[in-house]
C-alpha cells in the first residue's frame, strides 16, 4: 500500500469532491426560491464531507481523524435524507436520485473502511 502523504492522495477524498462537483450541477436545476432552502443545505452537506476527510487528515492524529471521518458520516446522513425530500418534492427525478444516493453510498462505505483501519489498526 502505497504512503499517504496528503488527504489529496486518498481516494475516498478524491470522490467526495467529485460528487460534491456533481451535487452543485445537480442542484442548479432546482427553484430558483429554494437557493436559501434546501439548495443551500444539501450544498453544505456534500461539501462537508471532502472538508472533513481533509481536516482530519491534517490534523495528523488517528483520533483526530477518526473523530472527522464520524462527522463526514453524519453529513453524508444529511446529505441523503435532503436528497430524499428533494425527490419528494419533485426536484428530483427518480432515477437521478437512485444514481445520486448509490454514489454517496460507496462514498460512505469508503468511509467506514477508512474508519475501521484507523480504528483497529493491526488490521491495516
């Protein structure tokens, strides 16, 4: 396994900016009224997760990191309970949200298997 220098050089990272990059073109398809509303939120949401996968990484700390991989994780729950009201209301075709919510799935399992080395790190 090659050396991470940089939270650049993680993969999960790498997605989570990519999707955030997919999020943002997404939600400019929504109303116009809800650019402080829910547009707004889910934004925060997705653009949470790559931060914090970079935060905690800098902080050079297993627990610091661990501890910002935990927020990540709640912000991708966010981040999929939005996009389920958002396909509720109607901004959101059906098939865009099952793509969308199946892309923040892997992220979030990336997550937990990154969570899971720093935790028990004997089975790194």
């Amino acid at each position: 396994m090659s050396t991470i220098r940089s939270y650049r050089d993680l993969v999960v990272w790498q997605r989570a900016v990519n999707f955030s990059v997919k999020i943002y073109q997404t939600t400019r398809k929504f109303p116009r009224e809800e650019v402080y509303g829910l547009t707004s939120q889910i934004r925060r949401s997705v653009i949470s997760i790559p931060s914090n996968i970079a935060e905690g990484q800098g902080r050079g700390t297993d627990p610091a990191f661990a501890s910002h991989l935990d927020i990540a994780l709640g912000s991708a729950a966010e981040l999929e309970t939005q996009l389920t009201i958002a396909l509720r209301v109607g901004y959101l075709p059906t098939e865009e949200h099952e793509a969308l919510v199946s892309e923040l799935t892997e992220i979030v399992r990336m997550l937990y298997g990154l969570l899971s080395k720093l935790r028990h790190p004997k089975n790194r």
